[in-house]
C-alpha cells in the first residue's frame, strides 16, 4: 500500500507531499500505524483531517490619565 507525507517533519527520507510504501517504512524500522496515528502519513488519495487552530488575542487594558481634582477644602487663596 502507499502512503504519502503530510508532517512538515522528514519520515523515512521523504518530504511532505512524496510517497513511500508500507516496505520503505518497514525498512527504516518504524510502523506504518505509529506513524499514521501521529499524522506524520496517510493512505494515498486520502485527504487530512481539518485541525482547528484557536488564536488567542492578548488584550491590554489602556491606563487612564490622571484626572485634576479641584480640592476645596484645601484651597490656599480661599474667600477674601
């Protein structure tokens, strides 16, 4: 059977998107299972399931000025 490279990752010499048999896997000493399973291959004409990416936007609170505060208790010119 034939499998293609769907990892970003080289798998038994092979890029992404080359093919490799079930015998080439064999005769690097890994498992074709293993390897279907981490998504690393998938069968030949099958297409790879969606992964859902979630972005996290950091959201950042603005300090506001200081506002001038007219104290009238304090007032150093007062009534004359």
């Amino acid at each position: 059977m034939e499998y293609t490279v769907t990892s970003s990752k080289t798998v038994c010499g092979k890029i992404n998107g080359e093919k490799l048999t079930e015998d080439d896997i064999i005769a690097y000493g890994s498992s074709v299972e293993f390897l279907v399973n981490a998504g690393h291959i998938k069968k030949a004409g099958q297409t790879p399931k969606a992964v859902k990416e979630i972005k996290e936007e950091v959201q950042v609170l603005k300090e506001e000025p200081e506002a001038f505060v007219f104290n009238t208790f304090n007032n150093e010119q007062g009534d004359k």
